[in-house]
C-alpha cells in the first residue's frame, strides 16, 4: 500500500495491500526513548514489572505517565506489551482454574464442546463468557480475579473509563495445532466481502474500540505455543484487507515473535495486530488462557428498540412492496439488527463462519427464498433465543 494511503475510492481493496510497504513496516526496532517505564524489551516487546510498577497505579501522576506510555505502544509503537507479574498473588488464578475445569467438564457432557473462530470444534477447550460463569459460580473468587489494578489501568489507558469486560477461557492440548495469522475483533471477525463494505477511515477507528488480552493460569513456555505476535503490523492501514492474502501470511510465518510467559503475567495487544496461537509441541502442558476482550463503552446506540417487533412488522410491507431492491434494502438497514454480536456463544456460536446470523441477514434471505411471515417470525424468535444469555 504505497506510502500508507488508502485506494482513491475510500475503502479498501486488494489493491492497497502492498507487501512490500508491509514488510518496511514490521521491520523497524522498537523505540527505547519512549519506554521510559519499561523493565525489559523482548523482541520489540516491551514488559513490564508489575511488582514494581503495581504502586505507581495509585498515585494519579505516575499513574497517566505510565497509561500513556501503555497507549503509545499500543497505538504506534509495537503494539503489544506485557505486563510481568500481572497477579501478585497467584493462587486466584488456580481456583479459578479449578473452577474452568469444572465448567469445560459439564459442558463436554452437555454437548461435546462448543465451536470456535479459528480452530475446529473439539480441538481446544473452549469456555465461551467465562466471566459471568465465574463470578455466578464464585463470586469471592470473581472479585479477587478481577480485583487487578493492572488490568484496569491498561483496560483504562486504551478505551477509557466504563469498558466492558468479556472473557473466553482457552486450554490447548499438547499436540494442539497452530492459528493461521489473523486480525480480532470488529474487523477480523467479519468475511473478507463484508470487511471490504467498511470505509477506509473506519479500519482506522475500529482498533481503538477494543482491547485483547490474554492471562496466562500456566506457565508458557515456547513449547507450548504462546501466541505469536508481528510486532508493528497493527499500523498497516489495510491490514483488515490484507490478512488472507497467502503472501500476508507467508510474511508473517517468517518474522513472528513469541514470548514465554509465566503464570499470572498478562499480554495485551491492539487487536489489529497480527497475531495466532502457536502450536502446542510440548508433552505435557496443556496451555491454559483466559482471553480478555475488553470493549469501549462507546460501542452503543442512543435508544433501545424493539427490532424483532419491527422486523415483523415490517416484513409482509417489504414482500409486498413495488420499491426497488435497493430500495427495500435501505429500509431493511434502519429496521433490522445487522451486527452479529453481542450474542450467547454458547448457544449461537460462530459454527461454519466467523459471525453468527444476523436479523438483517436472515430478513433478505427470508425475501429470497420466499420465507412466510409465520416462518420469518420463527426465526427471529430462534435468533433471540440464542442470543438470550
């Protein structure tokens, strides 16, 4: 993508995906002068002591210095940092293990385990909103885990104040294969054809709505597939464009880094940042995650509507109506839910895609395939059945 500019149209294409700009941007060293605060740089990762740092978070000064440095290398510098020693005390982290074990054992009874985004059904044990299950299961244990001034100052220093915490619980297996290089969440988790429908300027801006983070409830060792990270790449603009492509993910295979980490430090990352989980090589380690996706808390509408009674409503008028495609179309879009998310995973999980079915999707596809009005309702009811947590 020459000299980081999006195509003359305004959104991004194939066109705007230059390797070669790719590669000259991965390929900078970390700028030490603006990590003041760091203990350590890794492979252009900067870490951080908490057990140093952890005191500071309390004074407002050293505080916004150490937030600020955090958002920098989140924004423009590596894109990835950790924090050492994220718990001080880790002996939360192992009843709430005990507890995530529990819950992936109730829940392969259930129903054999539940879908993935990038991995098949079965391969990992995957606890989807591990959150609300540990603190409805053990609130005491709940309120110790996410009492982590750490994790609310870096939370705070990438989305601000009032972030909404989610969470999903990852174990992979010895033997456990590899991610293939990927973005998150808004961008990464839609089609490449529904990517490319978002304006340039809003790849730019759907970073900045979440943030990734990952607990580590084991010690991680290289073996055992901690995640690999390309350092930088979250600035490439058309990166949400960019990551299919084979040669985007030869490039990364070849540059990755990874970073063994030790029970209770935290690794976060911009979400536009290149990424995938390694491969589990080791014998016996069984790699235990809990991925924090923290999400701003602008990512809501001003009012609340009824969109199921809308879509109803409005469905035998569209079937009927003498407009024009596009037409229907546009007022599908101001009636309709058209995001997949959020949803109940556990009961709508992102089987055969990366999004679950919307209301706007199901509302063309009923017109297409001349669903009745009693069949269109029953799906909605079916999609708000699986969304209801």
């Amino acid at each position: 993508m020459k000299d980081q500019k999006h195509h003359s149209t305004g959104y991004f294409s194939e066109a705007d995906c230059d390797i070669a700009a790719f590669k000259a941007l991965i390929g900078q060293n970390a700028d030490t002068s603006t990590l003041a605060h760091a203990d350590d740089v890794q492979n252009a990762i900067p870490i951080y002591d908490m057990a140093r740092l952890r005191p500071s978070l309390e004074e407002r000064d050293a505080r916004a210095a150490l937030m600020a440095e955090w958002a920098g290398v989140l924004m423009s510098g590596p894109g990835v940092l950790v924090l050492k020693g994220a718990y001080a005390n880790t002996r939360v982290l192992d009843e709430a293990t005990a507890i995530y074990e529990a819950v992936i054992a109730e829940e392969k009874q259930a129903s054999g385990g539940g879908g993935d985004h990038f991995a098949a059904s079965g391969a990992n044990d995957r606890i989807w909103n591990s959150s609300q299950k540990l603190c409805l299961r053990a609130p005491d244990v709940f309120l110790r885990y996410f009492g982590n001034t750490a994790i609310e100052a870096v939370s705070e220093a990438w989305l601000g104040p009032n972030y909404q915490m989610t969470a999903q619980v990852n174990v992979v297996h010895p033997g456990g294969a590899a991610q293939q290089a990927h973005r998150d969440y808004h961008l990464g988790f839609q089609s490449a054809e529904v990517s490319a429908q978002y304006p340039a300027h809003v790849h730019d801006l759907t970073p900045a709505l979440t943030l990734q983070g990952a607990v580590a409830h084991c010690d991680m060792p290289i073996e055992s597939g901690p995640t690999k990270l390309l350092p930088f790449s979250q600035m490439f603009r058309a990166g949400y464009a960019a990551w299919r492509f084979p040669e985007f993910r030869a490039c990364f295979e070849e540059n990755y880094v990874q970073l063994p980490l030790s029970k209770g430090d935290a690794l976060f990352f911009n979400p536009a940042l290149f990424h995938a989980a390694g491969a589990n090589t080791s014998a016996d380690i069984h790699r235990m995650a809990n991925l924090l996706q923290v999400s701003s808390a602008f990512g809501r509408a001003m009012e609340t509507l009824d969109r199921r009674a809308m879509c109803i409503a409005l469905y035998p008028s569209a079937q009927a109506s003498a407009l024009s495609r596009a037409d229907v179309a546009a007022a599908i879009a101001s009636c309709a839910e058209g995001y997949s998310f959020p949803t109940n995973l556990d009961s709508d999980p992102p089987i055969g895609g990366l999004a679950p079915e919307t209301q706007k999707a199901l509302f063309h596809r009923g017109l297409r395939n001349g669903m009745s009005a009693l069949d269109f309702g029953t799906a909605l009811d079916q999609i708000a059945d699986r969304q209801r947590p």
